[in-house]
C-alpha cells in the first residue's frame, strides 16, 4: 500500500467514528435532555391532577355511600377528563384494575401500571406510531391515576434531527475527504521526490538531487539525502577517474614498451638473417642496448613510483651540502660529456627527508635539465631558506617548455613534442616527473616549474612541513 493510502485510511476512519460517534451522542443527548423536561412536567402535573382528585373524592365519600358514591366517582372521573385531557395528554383512573373512563386505543396499558403502587413512577410507551411518557400512582389506596403525555412530536424532532445531522455529516465528510486527500498528498509529495531521485540516482544519474522545501524532517532528510548523494557521486567520479587513470597508464606502458622491444627484435633479426658488415654489427647492437637501456630506466622508475605508494618515509636531516657535492661527483662524466657545468650554491644546509629520495628526485630533474641543455650550458642548482620553508632551485639554459605543456609535465608518461620526436635518442618514456612529484608529495613539499621556451626552465621545491619549520630553528 502506498504511503500516503497509509496515512489516508486510519486518518479517514477514525475521522468518520469520531464524527457519526460525536453526532449519535449529541443527538442522544439532546433527546435524554428533552425526554427529561417532558418526564417532570408529567410528574408535576400527575402530582397536581392526584392532590386535586384525592379532595375531591374525600368529599364524595363524606357526602355519598353505595351505588350513589360510585356514580359521583364516575361523574368526577368523566369531569377530570374533560378537564385535563387535551390533544396532547390524557388521564386514566383504574379501581381494582378496571378502569373507570375510556382508554384511548393506541395507549397499551400494562396490569403493572394499573396497580396501586407506594411511590410514584414513570415509562415511556408506544404503539408504533405514538410515543407517551405514562406517569402512575395511587390515590386514595383503591384508585390508581395514570397521567399520560403525548411526546410523539418530541421523537419526531429528534428522528428529523437525527437525518438532518447525518445528512450535513454526509456533506461535511466528503468535502473533507476531498480536502484531506489533497492535504495528504501535498504533504506527502517530497516523500514522492525523495523516491523519484533515490530511483534516477540508482539508475545512474548521479547529478540528481532531491527538492529541499522548508526545514522539517523530511526536509532534513532531503538534504541529508543530498549530501549523501554528492558523496556517491564524488566517490564514483573518483573512481571513474582512478580506473580510466589506470587504463591509461596500462595503454602508455604497453605503447612505450613496444617501441624499444620492435627496435631490439628487428636489430636482432636483421644479424640473424642478413650478411652484415663490422659497421652493421656495431650499428644494431648499439640500438639493442640502447633500447635494453630504456627498458631498463622505465622499469626501474615504475618500480620506484610503486615502492614508493606504499612507504612510510622517515625523515631525518639532510645534509644539503654535501648530497648536492655528491650528485656533482657522480654526474660529472654527463655533464662533460656535454660540455655543461653545473653551479651549486647551498644557502639553507639542511632539508627534513628521505636522503636516498631526495637524491633520487634530485638526479632526475638534472637528468631531464642536461638533456633539454643544449653543449656549453651552464646549470644552477641552489638552495635558500625562507621565513617558514626551505626552497630548492635547478634552473637550466635548455630548450624550455611551451606553457600549455607545464600542467601535464608531472602526468605519468607524458612527454614533450620535442623529447618525442627525439624519443630513440632521449631514452626517457616521461616517468621521471612523475617519480619527482611523487617524491616531493611523500614530503609535503610542492614542486613548481616555470619555463620559457627557448631560454630555459626552472625547477622549485618548497619543503614546509612542521617538522621541516623545526629543524630549520634547529640548524638556524
Ligand atoms: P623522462 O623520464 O622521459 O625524462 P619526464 O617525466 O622526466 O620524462 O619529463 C616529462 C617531459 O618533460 C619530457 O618530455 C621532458 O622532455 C620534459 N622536460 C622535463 N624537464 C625538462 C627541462 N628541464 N627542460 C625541457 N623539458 C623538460
């Protein structure tokens, strides 16, 4: 059953109990009211008719006997009759249970009523058509005076009532189910919306939010509702985004693999099938190692990024000074090899981090600063404390980057126009950024680049953590 059936049929049916109950007792009420008035009144007037006859038949008694006193009684009778009976009311005097005047013949009279009794009493009768409330006592011991009072009207009005009430009942109930179907569903509806979103959401519209009207609970709930579903939404988003990543980088890493391994498989091939000469055999075992090289710097980088998703790095001091000297040392046959010198100048000695890491982040932006140098360059890698960091500059004279390539520099695989077109020469297949930033993010630290084609890029790390701010007051 619907919800809004559920709160339509109990509001609905205790609606109509509580209303017909409300009338019934009102009408019944009413009535006890009246029927009582109309019970007094008759006791009254019995009480007044009894005193009267109870004189009067004092007198007969002192003044007749025998059959004379019994014709003064009925004379007496037939005068309270004329007397007292009127459309509305009649009396009756019983003797010994017989009655002395006429019964009318729509009044039933029962042997109870007609015997003398101590006290006096009433009923309600009728005969199908006509109501009266009877009041009986006795007088004088023998004589037993029944007042009866017509109260047929009376139970008219109230059957009149009774219809005109259940009629304006009937009226009132339908104009207000009408009303309190509308008002139901009114109130009801942003249960309804709820629904409706909750069903779009599940069949994948995950923009779809819920209507916030007003700030009752269901309101509340919408919201709650809505903050719930930009979660999902942002947690599907992210995984949409991880697994396409993902896919990405599966798509890279097969396409970069098959360049050095077609090259290594056709030089292979070729000293198998074809006659060569020294210079051949010189030729295609440079390019087999130098492919094996690339394969060999690509495998260790991604071993790299993915040993380094999973450590906890411990930072201790590093020595700025003497890791800069030591990287000098170890590249200097690359930097002659180009003619290239490579100025330090170590302001800030100390670093928080990872020696090894540092190193390694270090050797490859001068790697990728010594392959974008053109012969005779010279390159800068300094270090410099600020206020509340400690910054680490590499700045070359090389081939620089165009602007629209910097943000997507550090993305896995990525390379340059100018490093693919001189791919096979190169080596690289664009991890070492992406090793770098995951280095430097291992640290906190942020790493920017600025570039302008033609004069040189520079490289800038900024170390900020706390405990980076701690060991600065340390070696300050
Ligand atoms: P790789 O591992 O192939 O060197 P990187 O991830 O280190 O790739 O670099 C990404 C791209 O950015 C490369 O194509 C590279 O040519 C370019 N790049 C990196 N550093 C510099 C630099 N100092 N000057 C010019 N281009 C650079």
């Amino acid at each position: 059953m619907k919800f809004w059936l559920k709160i339509f049929w109990p509001v609905f049916i205790l609606f109509t109990c509580a209303f017909y109950a409300g009338i019934f007792l009102t009408a019944q009420f009413s009535y006890k009211n009246s029927l009582n008035t109309s019970r007094e009144q008759a006791f009254a007037q019995h009480k007044f008719i009894a005193a009267s006859l109870s004189k009067d038949l004092d007198a007969i008694s002192g003044r007749t006997e025998g059959e004379e006193r019994q014709k003064a009684v009925l004379s007496l009778v037939e005068y309270y009759v004329e007397t007292y009976e009127n459309q509305t009311t009649s009396i009756q005097l019983f003797q010994g249970g017989k009655s002395l005047n006429d019964i009318p013949q729509n009044l039933p009279m029962s042997d109870t009523l007609k015997t003398p009794s101590d006290s006096r009493r009433s009923v309600v009768l009728g005969d199908g058509d006509r109501q009266y409330i009877a009041v009986t006592g006795t007088v004088q011991n023998d004589y037993v005076l029944i007042y009866a009072y017509d109260i047929t009207q009376l139970v008219g009005a109230q059957k009149r009532l009774i219809k005109a009430l259940l009629l304006s009942c009937i009226i009132i109930e339908l104009i207000t189910t009408v009303l309190l179907y509308f008002l139901i569903k009114y109130l009801t509806k942003p249960i309804k919306t709820l629904q409706d979103a909750t069903s779009r959401i599940a069949a994948g519209e995950y923009g779809v939010r819920a209507e916030v009207r007003g700030n009752d609970e269901i309101a509340a709930l919408a919201s709650q509702f809505n903050g719930m579903a930009a979660e999902v939404s942002a947690r599907i988003e992210e995984q949409t985004q991880l697994s396409l990543a993902r896919q990405q980088f599966i798509d890279n890493l097969a396409h970069e693999l098959k360049t050095p391994l077609t090259a290594i498989y056709s030089n292979a091939e070729l000293l198998q099938t074809t006659k060569f000469s020294d210079d051949d055999l010189i030729d295609a075992t440079s390019q087999i190692m130098r492919q094996t090289n690339r394969i060999q710097d690509m495998s260790k980088k991604l071993l790299d990024i993915a040993l380094n998703r999973k450590l906890k790095i411990e930072k201790k001091p590093v020595d700025l000074k003497s890791l800069f000297q030591k990287i000098k040392e170890e590249m200097s046959p690359t930097f002659n090899q180009k003619g290239l010198d490579l100025i330090l100048c170590c302001d800030a000695d100390f670093i928080f981090g990872d020696a090894s890491l540092i190193e390694n982040l270090l050797v490859n932006l001068l790697d990728n600063a010594v392959k974008a140098s053109k012969t005779k360059g010279t390159i800068y890698l300094s270090s410099r404390r600020r206020k509340d960091s400690v910054v680490i500059e590499l700045r070359d004279q090389g081939i620089g980057i165009r602007k629209e390539q910097l943000n997507s520099i550090f993305e896995p695989f990525y390379r340059t126009d100018f490093a693919r077109a001189k791919s096979s020469e190169r080596g690289g297949a664009g991890l070492g950024l992406a090793l770098c930033k995951q280095i430097a993010d291992l640290h906190g630290a942020e790493i920017k680049v600025q570039s302008v084609p033609g004069k040189g890029t520079t490289f800038t790390l900024i170390f900020t953590t706390p405990q980076q701010l701690n060991e600065n007051s340390m070696t300050a």
